[in-house]
C-alpha cells in the first residue's frame, strides 16, 4: 500500500518560514520523480518544485529564491523549505511521487500566510 504523508503545514506570518516534509512507504522511493504541488481556494493546482531521482530540481517562477526543495532518500522524505513567506502562498500543499505511468498523492497540508 502506498502512503504520502505530509507535515508541516500551520499558520505563519508573512516574511516568515516553514518546512514541509512528505514521507513515502511502499514505493522505491529512490527511483521516484519527488514534486510539491499547491491548490488555494478557487484556483487549479499547481506546481511547485520538484526534484528528480538524480536530485535535479525545478521551482515555479512564483517561487524561485525563496523555496527549496530536497530528498533524503535514506528515509523516503522530501522537503519544502519555504521562506520570506507571502500571502499569496496561502493554499494546501501536496505531495507528489511520479515513476514512468505510477503516480501518486499525499494528502496535503494547510498552509496560511496571514498577519
């Protein structure tokens, strides 16, 4: 059976920093396409960042020096770091593994930026 499990997500200040983490089981985690993908109300999800299994990374524009993503393939996590937090990043954050036609999803985690 194959998990997703996110953490991380809380209310924070604008300017402020969070790290995500998503923690798989029943996958060869290592062999996984990681990503962090994002849904606020009303908008379609969106993509984050994602890092590759040779830990390649990409970001979304929106996101680009403020977010940073990483694997530690010894425990099947993934990380979002997310810092000078804005607004504008308020949403539910998921994770999401992908390998050839396999993919997969968390749950997500709330995050809310807000003074």
């Amino acid at each position: 059976q194959v998990q997703l499990v996110e953490s991380g997500g809380e209310l924070v200040q604008p300017g402020g920093s969070l790290r995500l983490s998503c923690v798989a089981s029943g996958i060869i985690f290592r062999s996984y396409v990681m990503a962090w993908y994002r849904q606020a109300p009303g908008k379609q999800r969106e993509l984050v960042a994602l890092v590759t299994s040779g830990a390649s990374t990409n970001y979304a524009d929106s996101v680009k020096g403020r977010f940073t993503i990483s694997r530690d393939n010894a425990k099947n996590t993934v990380y979002l770091q997310m810092n000078s937090l804005k607004p504008e990043d308020t949403a539910v954050y998921y994770c999401n593994a992908v390998w050839v036609l396999q993919t997969y999803w968390g749950q997500g985690t709330q995050v809310t930026v807000s003074s």
